[in-house]
C-alpha cells in the first residue's frame, strides 16, 4: 500500500506540475526512479533492517539512493565527461522526485507498522483466542488506529494537492505553460483514486473487522476474501484501461480526451489586454564629453574586487568540502564501527537465503492454495447449475445464514459435551449413530434422564436439520437438559 500511493501521488504531482511550468512530461527514467525509490524503502525495512532500524539508517540509505540517482543520471546526460557531474535539470528532477517518493512512502510505512505487528499477532487465532488477543492488546490497538487515521488524513492531503494542481493547470498564469491535458495526468489521477480508495477501504476493514472482534462478533472469513478478491479485480480493471487509453485506436482514444480538455480548459482562459512597448527617456548626463560617453557605453559590467571575488571562491568551495565530507562520514562511518564489525562477523548468508527461499515457499503455497480454491469453485458452480434443473439438487443449494449457522455451532457444542461424557460413563459415542440412538443408550443405563435425553435429541434434530431457526426458550430448554444429563453419576 505505501509502494502504491507514493508513487502514483508522485508521478501526477510531477504530470500536472511539468505541464503548469511548461516542461515536458517525465520519461521512463523518471518514472523508473520513482518506483525504485518507494521499493527500495519498503525491501529494504521488510527485509533487511526488519522494522528495528533507526532514522540515521533509514536517512542513510536514502542519501545511497539518491546519490546513486544523481551518478546514473549525469552519466546519461550527453555532452562532454567533464560537465556531466554539473547540477543541472536533468539531475534535479530525479533526485527531488525519488526523494519526495521515499519520504512518502516511509511516512506511510510508519504509519502501518503498528497494524503488521497486530497482524502477526492475530495470525492463526480464530473464535474465543482471537478475542482474548484483542482484547490484550487493546492498548495497541488504540495507538494503531490513530497512527492509521493519520494515514487517511494524509491520503485526503495528496488527493487535495492533485486536485490544486489540476485546477491551477487550467489557469494561463505562467508564460510558457501548457494546458493541462496529457493522458499522462489523467490516467495517473485515476490511478492514484482508486489506489487511494482501496488503501482507506482497507484500512477501514482492519479498524471495523477487530473492533468486531473485541465485542466478540464473529466475521466470517470469506467476507475478507471477497473484499480482498473486489479491490484486486478493481485495481487491475483500472490498469486495463490506463493500457487501453494509451493507444489512439482504443474504443476511447486520446484525441477525443485532448479536445474535451481543450474545451473545458477555454472555458476559463483569460484575455487580457497586450502590454504597450514603452519607449522610456535615455538618461543623458549634461556636460558630459562625447568621447567619454563612447568609453563608457562600451566599458563592460561592472564586478566585485578580486579579494572578495576570491573570498566568495574560497568559502563555496570550503562549504561544498564540508558538505562531501559530512556525507561521507554519515554514509561510511558506520561500516568502520565496532557493532557493524560484530554484526559482519555475525552474519550468515546461507541461512539469509534459506530464510528468503522459505518466504518464497510460503507465498507461491498460498498463491497455489488460492488457485485451488477457484478452480474450484469454477466446478462447483459448474455442478449447481447441472444441478438446478432437478428437483432433487435444490436443497443442496440452500446456504444456511450467519445466526442460523451460529446457533447450529452451539447445538452441536452442547451435544459434543454430552458425548465427552458418555465417553466418561462408558458410552462411546460412533460416528455412524444417530442423536436419537445415542440418546437412547445413554436412558436405557440411566432410566432417570429418559426426559432429559428425549428433549435434547429433539432438539438437536430439529436445530441441525431444520431450515427454521429455533426459539430462544427452546434453546435455554436445550442446553439446561444437556445439564441435567452430564451431571448425573
């Protein structure tokens, strides 16, 4: 999530902004650094650093990243060796653009931290546990769910500044801009709503989902699935049609969005009156020599003395020098301490590479077990709807709801703790009896709990089999029966 927003925040701030200002759009290269940049921040603390790094680290490696940018970015310039290291545009624009893309992403990272640790937390824990995990870590939770209401707020920030930006851009402020309609710009725009709309769905999902889970409502999981399954579906529908937008023999080309723009962008250009040329008075000086009126037309600028030319010269370069050597000590002063020697000594890189391929394993599990449950789910709809058509397979379509399948749960709960014990008694339960004939075991040896026994088996059948849900009295009758039973010795 934080790959995804800063980068499609990024690059339509950059669009809309090269199009005010009047430059061209961003190339690949641009585009290529941007989405490094908000990669190497989220490998590079998952994995590496794993979440206990500090911000002299993080800051360090953002200083490698950019300083690599500026390297790889001057050696493409063309011209001469000599002034290629020279700061220029070319350089700029992609190191403030994977800059602004690495912060955004590792404030957002932050932001999330707390909602992965939860996660891992929870992992694997269903029911009554995963209820008492919440409600142990109620105190986390309330620190995580302001860290991700910050990260809302600052999703609404982004989308506000693109939205300035766009209407700025139909504004004929500056001299040399460029009406705002590049393809570019709008189908990042689109992408950055939609990316911005699934992240706070998400977000709010986790929030709603375990606040569920603290009052003790169960969420069933397939809930998540489909959720899951519908802003994947909606995120690769939308880059479809960014692809489909790229090409002008597309059902929708670019040309007809160009002139729609053009058009709107009319609507709101202003026409101002030209400015007059204004032939302003030569300055003559009275009593002045002809001849000394030529050497002074024809003297060149004036400039500084030399001393303080050469002073100026000479604090640049003593700053400049202060600056490569306060980069270096930050980047490569660790790398001579005694922790980074220890922790050098220490590391292992096969066992970094197994940990890495296990990972791996994991998810191409997990990709291979959600594979399997669509195919088969694609058969089993297969089956149904061969299966519709006779009489026979209609039952087997209907779905029990939410209450009706948590009071078949408790039904057979109950039931479970009258056969642990019959087990005790000497009355194993087998799994091909019925309730009604292992009721009937249990009051042919204990004559007494022939009511009790009757009423439970009742009651079992009609809750588990029946398609109506049972009264709340019945239930009671129910469980205080089974009761009555298990307490006979």
């Amino acid at each position: 999530m934080s790959v995804s927003v800063s980068v499609t925040a990024v690059l339509a701030s950059l669009w809309l902004a090269s199009a005010i200002v009047g430059l061209a759009s961003p190339g690949v290269g641009v585009v290529a650094v941007v989405l490094l940049a908000a990669l190497v921040e989220a490998t590079v603390g998952n994995l590496l650093y794993r979440e206990r790094a500090g911000i002299a680290n993080r800051v360090r490696e953002l200083i490698i990243y950019l300083l690599v940018v500026y390297l790889v970015a001057s050696l493409w310039r063309p011209g001469p060796l000599s002034g290629r290291f020279e700061p220029a545009l070319a350089q700029i624009v992609p190191v403030a653009a994977a800059g602004f893309a690495w912060l955004i992403a590792f404030v957002f990272h932050n932001r999330l931290r707390g909602r992965e640790a939860l996660l891992r937390a929870f992992h694997a824990k269903y029911d009554d546990e995963l209820r008492h995990a919440v409600l142990d870590r109620q105190h986390d939770m309330t620190l995580t769910v302001a860290e991700l209401r910050q990260a809302r707020k600052l999703i609404g920030g982004f989308f506000f500044v693109l939205c300035l930006l766009a209407v700025l851009g139909s504004f004929d402020f500056m001299p040399d801009q460029v009406p705002a309609t590049a393809a570019g710009a709008f189908v990042l725009l689109v992408l950055y709503g939609v990316t911005a709309i699934a992240t706070m769905g998400a977000l709010n999902i986790f929030m709603e989902e375990y606040a569920a889970n603290g009052e003790g409502i169960a969420v069933p999981v397939r809930f998540g699935r489909r959720r899951a399954i519908l802003v994947t579906v909606l995120i690769v529908g939308v880059f479809a049609l960014a692809f489909a937008l790229s090409r002008t023999q597309s059902l929708l080309p670019l040309d007809a969005i160009a002139r729609f723009f053009e058009w709107l962008s009319s609507l709101f250009t202003r026409e101002g009156a030209e400015r007059e040329a204004v032939d302003l008075p030569r300055f003559e000086a009275p009593g002045l020599n002809p001849a000394l009126a030529e050497l002074i037309a024809q003297s060149e600028e004036y400039q500084p003395p030399l001393w303080l030319r050469l002073l100026v010269r000479l604090v640049q370069r003593l700053f400049v020098a202060a600056l490569i050597v306060g980069a270096i000590v930050l980047v490569f002063g660790p790398l001579f301490s005694p922790a980074f020697r220890d922790a050098l000594r220490r590391f292992r890189p096969g066992d970094f590479l197994r940990d890495l391929l296990s990972r791996w394993r994991l998810r191409w599990r997990v990709l291979k077990r959600l594979l399997r449950i669509g195919r088969r789910r694609s058969r089993a709809d297969d089956a149904e709807r061969t299966d519709t058509d006779r009489p026979v397979g209609r039952d087997a379509l209907w779905k029990p709801s939410l209450r009706k399948r948590r009071q078949m749960d408790r039904v057979v709960a109950v039931f479970v703790s009258v056969t642990a014990w019959g087990a005790r008694h000497g009355l194993p339960y087998r799994r091909s009896e019925a309730a009604h004939d292992y009721l009937g075991r249990i009051a042919a040896l204990y004559p007494q709990t022939y009511p009790d026994a009757r009423t439970v088996a009742d009651i079992f059948c009609e809750a588990r089999f029946s398609r109506q849900i049972v009264s709340f009295a019945q239930m009671r009758e129910y469980a205080q029966a089974a009761k009555r039973i298990v307490r006979v010795s």
